[in-house]
C-alpha cells in the first residue's frame, strides 16, 4: 500500500480518536507556561512568532540565527494548553500539519524532549533555542519572551 494511503488513514483515526476523547486530561494548566529562549537572545519574541516557528513557517530568528524549537511530550497537559493559546490549534490538528510537512518535505518538527528540564537545558544549549515549560519551572539559565 502507498504511504501517502497509510498516511491519511492514520490521520484519520488519529482525529476520530480525539474527537471521541474530547479534552486533554489536565487541560485546566492552560495559562500556567511560559514561552522561553536562549538567555543570549535579544530578539523580541511575541505570540505570532512562536505560532510560525511551531508551524514551520519560520526556521531563522529575525537576526539570522537559526531556530531550535523543541517540544514536550504529546500527553503533556502543558503542550496542550500551549497548543492551544499560543497557536491557535488543538494538538491532533497541528500534528496533522506536521505529517503534512514532513511528507512534502518542507519541514522537520521541533524536538521532542521528556521534560521540562530536558526542554530549559536544550534552550539554554542553543543560541536560537525555544520552548515552553511551566512557569514554575523557570529558572536563570533561560529568559522568558512571554507568559
């Protein structure tokens, strides 16, 4: 069978599962992230920004420097709510997006990493580094851009 046939029933099944799940257990975290950069960044961050980079349509900082965007686990109630309030999307939808991309070859998704550490240590390793954690997990080796 052609992949492109497997790709579009998995796609499928992954939003009739959804829809059937409904909200994402622990989705009352919603507000309680924090978008985060490298602390050497002087660009200025804003929701937009974060909504192109986490759909593929911005790979560069204004300043050139390349972005690394990493992301928290599927299941992470943090993810959800980021999903949601920042770009506008449910998870299973932006996840749809990305098949897409990468099928065409247009893009890569963000990292995924296991945790918050994980997601503060790869930002402060990275001059173009972003994520999102939550907001008590910050800490001085990485700046906030925005709540």
């Amino acid at each position: 069978m052609k992949i492109h046939v497997l790709l579009s029933r998995w796609l499928r099944s992954v939003m009739v599962m959804t829809a059937l799940l409904g909200a994402v257990p622990g989705a009352a975290l919603a507000g309680d992230f924090v978008v985060i950069v490298n602390k050497s960044s002087t660009v200025a961050v804003d929701k937009a920004m974060v909504a192109k980079i986490y759909q593929g349509e911005m790979k560069s900082w204004p300043d050139g420097t390349p972005v690394a965007a990493v992301d928290l686990p599927e299941g992470s109630a943090v993810r959800a709510a980021f999903c949601t309030e920042v770009i506008g999307k449910s998870m299973s939808n932006l996840k749809a997006l990305w098949a897409q991309m990468i099928f065409s070859g247009k893009a890569l998704p963000p990292k995924l990493l296991g945790s918050d550490d994980d997601v503060k240590k790869a930002v402060a390793g990275v001059k173009g580094g972003v994520g999102y954690i939550k907001a008590g997990a910050v800490d001085d080796t990485v700046k906030v851009a925005f709540k």
